[in-house]
C-alpha cells in the first residue's frame, strides 16, 4: 500500500492563511524596508510579540525583492509546517527563482509560493500581502 502524503490535504489546525498562524502581527505592521533588501535577495525576519507565552513568541517570515516589487510568505513548509529555514545563513535560494526547504528540500516559486517539487508539490508557502510607502517602508497590507 502507498500514501500520496503530496495530495493529503492539511488537518484542521494547520492554518489556511498567513494571518491563522500564531503570533501573526496585524495589517499595517511594518515587516522590512525596501532599500535594506537587495534586488534578488531572499531575507529571512521574524517579529516578537511581547505578550506572548511559550516557547514560540515569534512570527517568521521571509521577505523576497525582484526589481521594485517585494513578496513575502511565511517561514513555514507548506509540508509538515516547520521552518523553511532556521538562519539566515543556511537560506537555499535562486534569485528570482525559487526557495528551498532546508528540511525537505521542496522547492517554491519566488513569485507565488507554489510547491513544484517535492512532498509538498501543488501546495503554496502562505503569502502575506504587503504594501510599500513612498518613503520605503514595507508593511502587512489591509
């Protein structure tokens, strides 16, 4: 017998959208500033929130600039939902190409997040939108 875990649709507590996964900060939140990141860079980033308890206070999220235009997902496999990546040092991208899982080596498109190999094939990262003010600052979208 063989499991296709590829096409097992998520359990109930695996969240659906950016704003389900724990600590997520809300819209109007400033994630980054657009002159901080490089054209082809992939920069991982998390934010802490001061009233949370337990272990995992943070919000992870990767923040991904080609050209003018900035992508952000959150830093979680759409697999098992462990971090794609631990440090910024171990980060395994192609600019403006793809992300890779450092613990399943999936590989997700840069411009949309979708899986197009490995385990997790046809699921997307959980995109956060963002908007860019005219001085730079990028921020979670409404």
């Amino acid at each position: 017998m063989t499991l296709n875990t590829a096409s097992t649709p998520p359990t109930p507590n695996e969240p659906r959208h950016w704003s389900e996964v724990p600590h997520a900060p809300a819209p109007g939140t400033v994630l980054g500033q657009f002159g901080a990141l490089a054209d082809g860079s992939a920069t991982m980033l998390e934010i802490t929130n001061p009233n949370a308890t337990g272990p995992a206070t943070a919000f992870r999220y990767l923040l991904l600039r080609s050209g003018h235009e900035v992508k952000a997902y959150v830093n979680r496999c759409a697999h098992f939902g462990v971090p794609l990546v631990a440090r910024q040092d171990l980060l395994l991208y192609q600019p403006h190409g793809r992300i890779t899982c450092n613990v399943h080596y999936a590989h997700y498109r840069w411009s949309d997040g979708l899986c197009t190999a490995g385990d997790c094939e046809g699921e997307s990262l959980l995109a956060i939108p963002v908007s860019i003010d005219a001085d730079g600052t990028i921020r979670i979208a409404p």
